[in-house]
C-alpha cells in the first residue's frame, strides 16, 4: 500500500502519564445468583439520583461500565471508582439485585443473556455468531497517557512482556458453564477467540499502525466493530495507552494493585525512552506462550523472561518488579497501592478464592456470592482462605 493511500490516525497527545480506569460490573439475581439483565434500569436511576458519575451501557444488558475521569493518580481514580460503585449499588438495592463481578460468570448460560440495544453489538453478534454470543466475561481497562504516538508501539511491546504480571495478579475466572476450566482466567482464552481481539502485532511505528488500520477499515474488518480490540491497544481519542489484559477483580483492593502496577510500568518504560536506553521485547511467539500460561496457571505460572527463552516463576518477577518500581510508585502517589500486589501473592488469587468456595460447598453459587461479598466490603474476605 503506497503512502499516499494511508489516512494517518491523529494521537491526541498527552503532556503527562494521565489514568484513566474503566470497570464492568453485573448485576445478579439474589436467590438464583444468575445473571440479571437490567442494566438500563441501573443507567436511569444512577443519572437521576447522581449526575455526576459516569456509567456507559455496556454489550450485555446485565452490565455497566464505571469510567473515571482523567485523573493524575491511582488513589484519585479508585476514589472516583469508590463513589461510582455506591452510586451502583444504591440502584441495584432498589432493584432488589446484587452486584457482582469476576472475569466470568461460573454458570450463566450464555444463551439467556441479551445484548444490549445497539447497532454495533447487533452486527457484532451478527458476524460472529456463537464465539460472539459468548462473551459473558468481564474486565478492567486501564488509560495511560502518552506524550507522544512515536513512543506509543515501543510502551505496547515492552508492556506485553508484563502480560502475564498482569493477568496472574487478576485470574478470577476458573469456572465456566458449570465446570471448573482448570484454567485461571477462561476469559482470556474466550476473549481471543473474537476476530479483531487478542494479542497485538508488534508494530515498531507509528506509521505500520496507520497503514495496519487502513488495511482493516478497507478490507471490512472493523466495519462491524469500529476498532480492533486488542488486549494493549492505542487508544488515539483519548491520547493513551489502552492496556485491557485484567480480568475484573471482585474488589477495589486488588483493582487498586493492578492500576497501580501498569501505571508505574508504561512510565517506567516511557522513561527509558527519555534515557535512550532499549526497551524489552521478547518474540511474539514467546509473549503468546506466556499469555497461556498466565491464563492456565494464574500465580503459579512459569514465564518465559528474555529472548533466550530464560524463565522464571512470576511470583518471584512480581516481587522484583514491585521493588523495582518502588522509588516511581512513590512519584505518582500509588507506592501503598502497588505493594498490593504483594498482598495478592500472599492471599492468592480469585481464581484460587472461587475454587476454594466451590469444593467447600460443591456448588458456584458459592462463588457468585463471595464475589458479590468482596464487591460489597471493597476488599478480598479472607474466611475462604485455606487453613
């Protein structure tokens, strides 16, 4: 394709590594603890009651999404996060619902979920028929932003390096149609099942990116979507860097750990740029290797750490990368909130809380209702830890 023919994609440059958070959560049905589609009932109360939090409707009409504002730190964008969630609730009690959240439902039936009301979700399903109509997974997307679209595809490759950093510390999805998965986050491995998801290319330029998406735009691809929904992802609008590998956590607390640790990490590597020195990178085969084993292995997981395929446990890599980033977390205001990340290696992961309220009851009803129990007290509940 000749230059010429390439529309360039204009990155609205950020002047400082601004946050932004967005969150999806459920609503679930107290007594049979399935999934409740009434999200829009939700939206109008919440916009009546309290205009001042943001919510956006959602692809399944069982869920919202809370967004953030721009904000400059972890604690600010939790606190927003904080206030939204009340807002919810409030909504939700009055509907005689619960709220609830992990990376995917333990039984509900795909099937008895409807999509929201809206063109592209309609041709969405429409093209991808039973992949996309099985999209009962949940997540957390995290805003950096990025001063410049020359710095963007170098951030995104170092970043997916720290993939499975990510991921492990948010696993809460081990459990699907009834069965338990074996894996730490089937939602991982549902998500990229669609077309325009999954790991991104490595593109080195900005200019591969432009001339990538007007390949997409004019063979159809994103016709249907608007955008590619990669798990790191440009997002030009806004200026940032999507980063979109969490699962959803069951609480603030771990949220906290996971915004905070890929906030240091795209200023870490945004950094490096400023000193000149070479940003990690490993072969897509290998970042694509340790996608697996994070969704397979959660916190017990063994990566793959360098391109001479040395690997490592990735607790212990999470242990030096917090210390790592130390000094950086306590320059944007979220040293507490990073060594979070620690406590999740202690306490284990929600995949590892949800199957541990299973074999203690043998049902995932128990599961739905300690997720819905950690959402309602903000934080882990460590009576489900093992004795």
């Amino acid at each position: 394709m000749g230059n010429e023919a390439i529309k360039v994609i204009e990155f609205k440059r950020s002047p400082r590594p601004t946050l932004g958070v967005e969150w999806e959560v459920a609503l679930v049905d107290p007594v049979s603890r399935d999934l409740a589609p009434r999200a829009a009932e939700v939206l109008d109360i919440v916009a009546k009651n309290h205009p001042d939090v943001h919510l956006e409707r959602e692809f399944l009409q069982n869920t919202v999404e809370l967004v953030t504002s721009v904000c400059d730190t972890v604690p600010q964008a939790v606190a927003e996060l904080s206030h939204g969630l009340a807002a919810v609730k409030e909504a939700s009690d009055e509907l005689g619902l619960r709220l609830w959240t992990s990376g995917s439902h333990p039984f509900s039936d795909f099937r008895e979920n409807p999509v929201s009301e809206k063109g592209s979700y309609d041709e969405i399903i429409a093209r991808t028929q039973y992949w996309g109509n099985q999209m009962l997974i949940w997540g957390i997307h995290v805003h950096v932003g990025i001063s410049h679209e020359d710095r963007v595809w170098p951030i995104i490759n170092a970043l997916v390096t720290n993939y499975p950093h990510l991921l492990a510390i948010s696993a809460s999805s081990p459990a699907w149609d009834g069965l338990d998965t074996g894996y730490a986050s089937n939602r991982t491995m549902l998500y990229q099942q669609l077309p325009t998801a999954g790991l991104p290319y490595q593109f080195r330029t900005w200019d591969e990116w432009c001339s990538y998406m007007a390949d997409q735009d004019k063979s159809g691809v994103i016709n249907h979507t608007g955008s590619m929904h990669f798990d790191i992802r440009p997002a030009s609008k806004w200026g940032t860097i999507e980063v979109r590998v969490a699962d959803s956590t069951s609480n603030l607390r771990e949220l906290s750990a996971v915004v905070a640790l890929t906030h240091c990490l795209v200023v870490h590597y945004d950094r490096m740029i400023d000193a000149g020195e070479e940003l990690p990178t490993l072969q897509p085969w290998h970042v694509a290797e340790n996608k697996w084993r994070a969704a397979r292995y959660g916190l017990d997981a063994e990566i793959i750490i360098s391109r001479d395929t040395d690997e490592a446990m990735v607790q212990d890599e999470l242990r030096q990368l917090v210390h790592k980033l130390g000094p950086l977390a306590q320059e944007l205001g979220c040293k507490a909130e990073l060594e979070l990340v620690l406590e999740i290696l202690e306490r284990g992961g929600g995949y590892e809380r949800q199957r541990r309220a299973f074999k203690r009851t043998g049902t995932w009803t128990a599961a739905v209702d300690l997720a819905c129990e950690e959402l309602e007290e903000l934080q882990p509940l460590p009576s489900f830890k093992e004795e």
